[in-house]
C-alpha cells in the first residue's frame, strides 16, 4: 500500500476536484509511491500530532483540516511542515470536499445527533446538487434549550453557545465547521433552528431579531467525529492497515 493508493481511495470517497476554490485539499507532504507502514487520523495536523506520528512509526496522516492552506513564502527548520518532510511523514487533506459529499462530515454530525436521514442542501454548489450544510425534519418538535442540550450530549462540547427562538422546533437546519454564512439561507429555508460552529456575533444578532434559534456547537466538536469515520473506512479499504486515531487529536482550546 502506498500514500497514493490512500489518495485514490479518498478521491474516491470524497472527490478532491470538488473542494472550494479557496481550499488546499489534497497530498500536501510526501511522495504518492511511498509505501505506508502505519496512518494517523486526526483533525488537525499540530506539532503534537506531528510528534506522535514520528514517535509511533506512521509516515502518513489523514487530516480533515489542510497543514497547509495559505501560500508559503519559506519554509525553515522548526516549521511544522518541515518537521514533516524531515521524518519522511506524508499528509492528505480532505476538507471541503469531504464537508459536502454524501456520507460526509455534515452527514455524520447529524447521524450522531439521531438525526432523520432525510436531507436536502442549503447550499448547492456543484451540478450533483451537492453543496454546504443540510436541512432535516425531526418527528417530534423540540424547543431551543432540549436541542442545545442534544448538541453537547452528541458531540461531547465542554460549552453550547445559542439563542433561544423561544418556538417549537421541527425544521433544522446544520453544517460542520464554520457556519456563519449559511443562517440566512437556513432560516429562508424555513428552519426553525441552525446548528453550527464558529458562529459570528452578528449572525446571533439577527438570529435574535427574527425569532431564530441558532447553535454554535464548536468547531472541533462538529466535525471531530468524521475523524472515526475516515479510520473505519480506511481499515476497511484496506485491512492489513495500521490505522487509528491520534492520541493528540484533541480539542486545542480550554474552558473554564
């Protein structure tokens, strides 16, 4: 097995040519003919998991988030991707293109929440109708404070941040990651509730001027969970693999 036969499974799972024109998926580090000994799967590539990797012999990582996303002007010793290239670890990225495929990173948040398997997109972005964040009607209405409460026992958050629509809800609206630009288009959509991360202050303004009840579960803990996903389907790609998940794959941020 080599990085490139990882690749190929990927893109095939969640097509590279579909990522956001701003996106950075793909191999980042290494050659595609190296062969694999062991793959590390996590969200993020931090010097911990870069560190981890060297320690336990894996020469790949398989990340949701790109190591490197903006253009490099240098890259010198101390540098995370140079720690990489310098153990001969190997990084594939899949971002965007796995945020909107079908068994992707929205999907599986709303599998952990028990969620209708029911969905249409908000937002359409390629000729397939796939695209940014799904809707879903749940069978029996909930209220504001009960979905908040669904959100951290789901996705294991320290802290739910939310506006309260004071309405019953039955139309719910989510995407993984970052959200903020996506409210306006679930509450169009008639949506009684929008759950997300990273949401900025003004979209809780408005959610609150219209009555909205919007969710900001945290970035990592929306999308953390595909980090299993993408383990269980690399091992059962390929089951002579020695895959697992990062001990280091976790949440980089305290709360008191």
């Amino acid at each position: 097995m080599t990085v490139g036969d990882v690749y190929d499974y990927l893109d095939v799972l969640a097509p590279f040519r579909r990522q956001d024109k701003r996106d950075n998926s793909g191999r980042l580090t290494g050659e595609s003919g190296a062969r694999v000994e062991k793959i590390l799967v996590c969200l993020d590539v931090t010097v911990q998991v870069a560190a981890e990797a060297a320690l336990c012999g894996a020469n790949l990582i398989v990340a949701h988030h790109p190591v490197i996303f903006e253009p490099l002007k240098k890259i010198v010793k101390g540098d995370l991707p140079y720690t990489l290239i310098q153990n001969g670890i190997s990084v594939i990225a899949a971002h965007t293109n796995l945020d909107i495929s079908d068994g992707g990173v929205t999907d599986a948040a709303l599998e952990c929440l028990g969620f209708p398997k029911s969905y249409r997109v908000i937002e359409p972005v390629n000729d397939d109708g796939s695209g940014y964040g799904k809707i879903t009607e749940l069978e029996h209405p909930v209220f504001a404070g009960e979905l908040a409460e669904m959100c951290k026992k789901a996705f294991g958050c320290t802290v739910v941040r939310y506006v309260d629509g004071k309405k019953p809800i039955k139309r719910v609206g989510l995407t993984s990651g970052s959200g903020s630009s996506l409210v306006a288009a679930a509450f169009d959509a008639g949506c009684g509730a929008f759950i997300a991360g990273d949401i900025k202050w003004d979209r809780f303004v408005f959610a609150a001027n219209n009555g909205f009840t919007l969710i900001d579960a945290g970035h990592f803990h929306t999308e953390n969970m595909i980090c299993a996903v993408l383990r269980d389907r690399i091992k059962s790609r390929f089951p002579e693999a020695d895959v697992s998940l990062a001990k280091s794959n976790t949440d980089i941020c305290g709360y008191c």
